[in-house]
C-alpha cells in the first residue's frame, strides 16, 4: 500500500513570506492578535505537527506522536485569530 502525503508542503523561505503577507493582511483588517502557526509532517510516523509557540519558526520540530526530531526544511502555515476584529468602537 502506497501512503500518500495529503498535507502542502513548501519551502521555509516560501512559508516565511506567505505567513509575514497574511499576519499584515489581517491585522490591517482589525485583528491585531493574528499569529501564524507553523507545521510539518514527521517523516518517521507520518503526523501532521506544530510548533507551539506562535509566530516562531525553528530548524528542527519534534513529532508529538513518536517523538522524533527532524529538521523543518518544508511545511505550511495556520493562521489563528479572535473570532471578531477590533474596530477601534468599543469603548464608545
């Protein structure tokens, strides 16, 4: 049986510009608490990971499910955000 990666993957240069164009993409749209972030898949067990801490970036990622360390050369983005922006109103 063939296992096929179903995440999208890229290039950390390429992540790194995506995630810096989508922080300033929302927080120009009232969400100044927007952070990005980054994941990876283990090349050992196949789990999708996560840096825990957001808007950081690491060379090596640690697989939550078998513990591996490997290093992070390709993976995406998540940006998370509050459900609702700040209009500069609510105060008022």
């Amino acid at each position: 049986m063939t296992t096929h990666n179903i995440w999208r993957d890229y290039p950390k240069e390429q992540i790194i510009m995506g995630a810096a164009r989508a922080l300033a993409e929302w927080r120009s749209k009232g969400f100044p608490d927007a952070h990005v972030y980054f994941k990876a898949t283990c090349p050992r067990c196949r789990t999708r990971c996560m840096f825990q801490e957001p808007d950081e970036m690491f060379d090596f990622m640690e697989c939550s499910e078998c513990a591996a360390t490997f290093p992070f050369i390709k993976g995406n983005d998540m940006l998370a955000t509050s459900a609702l922006p700040k209009t500069g109103q609510e105060d008022a």
